[in-house]
C-alpha cells in the first residue's frame, strides 16, 4: 500500500458532499502567498510547442550561479519526490544486496515506499524522546556504522512535527558518517526559521533535495533540485529518461533567483502567522509541538476520526499522522488569519463535542 499524503482528490471531496473551492485544506503544506506573479509569467512564456532541453542546462546554470556552485552540482526533478526515488534507485543499488538505508523517523514516506520497491532494506531510527521528537544525530551514526549502509536519510526540518536540528549537531553528523551518503530532505527549509541554513556548506557525500512545488505553491507544476557531488548529479541524470523535466518546470527553477523578496515576505508573515496559530491552539487546550516550519502539529487521541469528523462536517482537511507511524498526531499547514479562524472555529466545537 502506497504511503498516505495530504490532499484530496476532486472526486472524494464531492463523494462528501464539498465542492473543491469550498474546502480549506491544510492537509498540505504550500505557501498561502503564493504562486507569485512574475512566476506565473514564466510558465505562461514557457515554450509547450518543443521539447524541453533534457539536460535543464538554463535552469540549472541559473540555480548554480545563486547558490554559489557549478551548474554540475545541480539537478532538477519533476518535484523533491522524483528525485528521492531516483536518489533511492541509485544509491540502493551501488553495492551489494544485502545494503540497507538507514531512516531518521518520523519522516517523509515515499522514501521508505522506494525502498520496497527497489529492494532496498530498511532500519528505522526513531526521533529523540523530547518533546518536539528532533532526529538524533548520535542514534543515527551509532546506527549507520553497525551495518553496511548505503545512505541516511534526514528530514531538516522534521515532518510532520517541524523540529530542528542545530547546524552544529547536523555538521557533526555528516562528519561521522562519511563517506555514506546523507540524503538531507529540506523540502520545507525555505520557508522555515532555518532558511539560513540552505546556503551554508556541507561536505560532497551530503545530498540537498529541495521542493520549488511548496516554496511557490506549484503543486501541479511538479519542480524540485539537488544538490550534490557532480559524480552523484551524473548518476541520477543517468538513471532517468530523457524530457524528465517539462518547460513549466524549468521555467519555475530558472526565475527562483529572482524571486528572493516574494520569498522573504512569505516567511516574515508565515512566522507571524505560526505564532498567532500557536497562542490561539494553546488558548483552546491543545499542545503544539515546536515547529520552526510553516505547520504545526498537536496531540489528539484519536487523530484520524477528528480528521474525518472536520472534513465532511465542516469542509476543512487536516493530516492525520498515522502514516508517519504517529496516529495520535494531527498536522496543519499554517494560514492567513481568515483561514485560522475558520479551522479554530471548527476545532473549538468539536473539543465541545458538538
């Protein structure tokens, strides 16, 4: 069975009675500022008449001069899930059967999805037992040196809890394990108060997956990119079809250096707004994990009949985290003011138990 996601399909949501339109889902995490104007510019002046350069060489060029790289340090994807399924793909079969991937949970799960498909074994390392569950570096090398290990992975920050990581603790890590290869998924790093943290160095066998689909609120776009040592870039280039990447999707990666300011207004009031939604779940009882993402998650005993419960009562999608293996957990993208009153509305009811 395929690991479960946010979102809903067109089709389910009127099965329940909801048009689309009418519900607010904040079972998925993308920006509510966005998609930017000028961004849609592009994709509008993408070229849909020709086939898109196979080799994203303009996107990447333009990536690789903002973040201070070569361009053979980069390579695009048709989102961060493709290329953690490429990466899996290819870093699994590197060596010999028997080697295994070792995952910090919770964690984001087509990786572990990709595993069973390409046969890859799997050791999970759970996070620490601290209140906000943060991964533990020590557990994760102690782990990684037991056995032969063909990569770690590392969501930073943490999903579905949003919990950081220290720079120092995360550099420390990747220090202990060379030269296994660290996939560090930092999809929701752009957004986050750790956003600093994407251009500070990491050593060549750290892999830097990251999501364009959430910063830019692209989700039907699908546009992601890694960085990584040009051996690594070349063998996932080689593992993939040719046209992997569309026009509108190169075009959305070739305009992102542009697009720092609409970036840095986002997270300024998406902070805002995770703090207010923080103060407002405590005033209704509610315990919010530390998050320095843009989405937080809180205790519910039974999480997926609340989830339930407030989409086809009230047309509001909420993710219950029985799929990261935490069914007493519900996760929340962050929202404007408008939307976090309607879903407090909703949450202080059903605490009532109306």
């Amino acid at each position: 069975m395929r690991s479960e996601h946010g979102g809903m399909q067109d089709d389910a949501l009127r099965a329940l009675g909801w048009e689309p339109e009418q519900v607010l889902d904040l079972s998925v995490n993308l920006n509510p500022y966005g998609p930017p104007p000028s961004m849609l510019a592009a994709i509008d002046a993408a070229r849909l008449d020709r086939y898109p350069d196979p080799e994203a060489r303009r996107a990447r060029r333009a990536l690789s001069k903002w973040l201070n790289t070569s361009p053979e340090r980069v390579v695009l994807g048709a989102g961060a899930c493709e290329l953690l399924w490429t990466l899996v793909h290819t870093l699994g079969a590197a060596g010999s059967s028997h080697r295994r991937a070792v995952i910090s949970t919770p964690a984001f799960g087509e990786v572990e999805e990709a595993c069973k498909a390409f046969g890859v074994p799997v050791t999970r390392v759970p996070a620490s037992a601290s209140e906000s569950l943060s991964p533990d570096p020590e557990d994760l090398s102690a782990e990684a040196r037991r056995a032969p290990t063909a990569f770690v992975y590392l969501c930073h920050p943490g999903t579905p809890t949003g919990a950081p990581l220290s720079w120092e603790r995360l550099c420390s890590l990747a220090r202990e394990l060379k030269p296994t290869p660290l996939i560090l998924d930092e999809s929701f790093l752009s957004l986050s108060d750790r956003w600093q943290d994407a251009h500070a160095p990491l050593p060549e066998h750290v892999v830097r997956v990251r999501s364009l689909t959430k910063a830019f609120t692209l989700p039907g776009v699908r546009v992601g990119y890694a960085i990584a040592s040009p051996a690594i870039c070349e063998a996932l280039a080689n593992r993939r079809p040719a046209w992997s990447v569309s026009a509108a999707a190169q075009a959305v990666a070739e305009c992102t250096p542009d697009q720092q300011g609409f970036m840095e207004q986002s997270r300024i009031r998406l902070r805002q707004d995770r703090q207010a939604l923080r103060a407002a779940l405590e005033n209704l009882g509610l315990r919010p994990l530390h998050s320095v993402a843009p989405y937080l998650a809180f205790p519910w005993r039974e999480a997926r009949s609340l989830c339930e419960r407030m989409l086809s009562r009230q047309g509001i999608a909420l993710r219950d985290c029985a799929s990261f293996g935490m069914p007493s957990l519900v996760r929340m993208a962050v929202r404007a003011e408008g939307d976090r009153a309607r879903v407090l509305s909703a949450l202080r009811a059903e605490l009532k138990g109306e």
